[in-house]
C-alpha cells in the first residue's frame, strides 16, 4: 500500500522512520511548507535502510494535484497541523484516497469539511493516535461502565518544561465524563509522557498505566490505523470503531 506523508516536524520524522521498516506499506512522498530537504529522500535523510521512494517535496513548487498525478497513494496520514486539511483533503476525497488524520484538534469549521469528506471517501481521525493511550482510554471507559459508581483520578506526568496540563489526560477526563479538577500533574526531568488512570473501588483499586517511550509510538499507531482500514467502506472512523471489534470478536 502507497503511503504519502503530511508533515516533516519531530513527529513527521519518527512516522516516517517506521513507515519505512515496514515492508507491508511504502512511504512514497513527504510533502512540507518548507523547501528545506527539497528532492531529497526520507530514507537518506534518516540514515535507514529502504527502497521507499520516500521524496521530500515543498508547496512552494508543486501542487497537491501534480503530486498526486505523478506519485499517487493510497493512504494520505497528516501530521501536519489544523489547517494541513485544505491542501489535500478535497483531492483525496475526489481520488478516493483514504485519510488519516493525526491533529491533535481542529476547529468546528475543520471538523465539519473533515468529516464531510467521508461522504466519499475513507477518514480517520484520532488527537493521540498512539495504540496504547486509545487502549488505555477504551479499557478505561469500559470500566466504568460496568461499575459507574467507582472513584476515578488521572495523573499526568511529563518534562519538566512542559507548562500546561496534559491535552491526553484532559482527553481522557472528557472521555469518562470526569472533571479536569481530577487531573494531577508531575514535572520532571527524564520524563517523556505517562497517563495513569485510578480507579478507586471499596477495599481495592485498579490503575491503568500507559508510558511513552518515543515519537515513533505514534507511527506504529498510523500504520495499526493503515491496516485496519484496507477493507473499510467510505465513512468517518475513530479510534474506538477499530478498537472494538477486537475486544469481542
């Protein structure tokens, strides 16, 4: 399967590195603002061994159109940001190419145009695409639903610069349907990401823990993504719709 690339940052990067060890998808292109790394390739660039085309292009010089004219995909994965959408979502939805869409928010307006693209084509869209956190956030949903009554608590912990509450943990108070007052933050050296949510039952308590290693945790979650999408008809998909069949089939 043909993958083409949205976005170049940290992330971009780490995506890409494990798009390209894997033999099942092939990262055709990468497509940034910047004409930095212009006509390089993403395998060269990284230092990984890959036959991957995997060319670097910049807006600046070529068209969504023209790419996809000349390097068509199957899948487009965005890492961009918010507005990466306009580039190519309308093309994709034309060329019936399937979306995958890792921002970590969009605005009413974006939310609208992404999912009306559905109406023709594959979306997904998930604001943490890591496996283990979505996992993480199902198991804890099922949970409560069995027992509705239990005290619930979040602890976020991250580096030590990072200044706001975790936007997972405040994710995953949404998704329970708890306060964001129930979220507890840890700042420390050392720490890249961990999620653990508490849940307080009489004489016992169970706590789920997810802990983030590295970025690429995030391209192993596009291509679990990727996989589970192959057969899937025109439609808007959220992590939960890919996870749930798993847990009763």
């Amino acid at each position: 399967m043909k993958v083409g690339l949205i976005g170049f940052g940290k992330t971009g990067k780490a995506v890409a590195s494990v798009i390209l060890q894997n033999t099942e998808f092939s990262l055709e292109w990468v497509l940034r603002k910047s004409t930095k790394l212009e006509s390089r390739s993403v395998s060269e660039f990284l230092g990984t061994e890959s036959e991957d085309p995997g060319h670097i292009f910049s807006l600046q010089n070529i068209t969504i159109s023209e790419l996809l004219d000349q390097h068509p995909v199957d899948f487009i994965i965005d890492f961009s940001s918010d507005l990466g959408l306009y580039i190519y979502g309308q093309e994709a939805k034309e060329r019936g190419i399937k979306i995958i869409s890792a921002i970590s928010h969009y605005q009413e307006k974006e939310m609208v145009f992404l999912k009306s693209l559905s109406e023709q084509t594959t979306v997904f869209w998930s604001p943490n695409i890591t496996l283990g956190v979505n996992f993480l956030m199902f198991a804890s949903k099922f949970l409560k639903k069995i027992a509705p009554f239990v005290d619930i608590a979040i602890i976020e912990e991250h580096f030590k610069t990072k200044e706001d509450v975790s936007g997972t943990a405040v994710k995953i108070a949404d998704y329970l349907e708890i306060n964001n007052d129930d979220i507890s933050s840890i700042r420390a050296g050392g720490i890249v990401g961990k999620h653990e949510v508490i849940f307080g039952f009489p004489y016992q308590t169970v706590r789920l823990v997810h802990e983030s290693i590295s970025r690429e945790a995030f391209g192993n979650g596009a291509i679990f993504i990727a996989q589970n999408l192959t057969d899937k008809e025109p439609g808007f998909y959220k992590f939960e719709d890919i996870l749930l069949p798993n847990f009763f089939s």
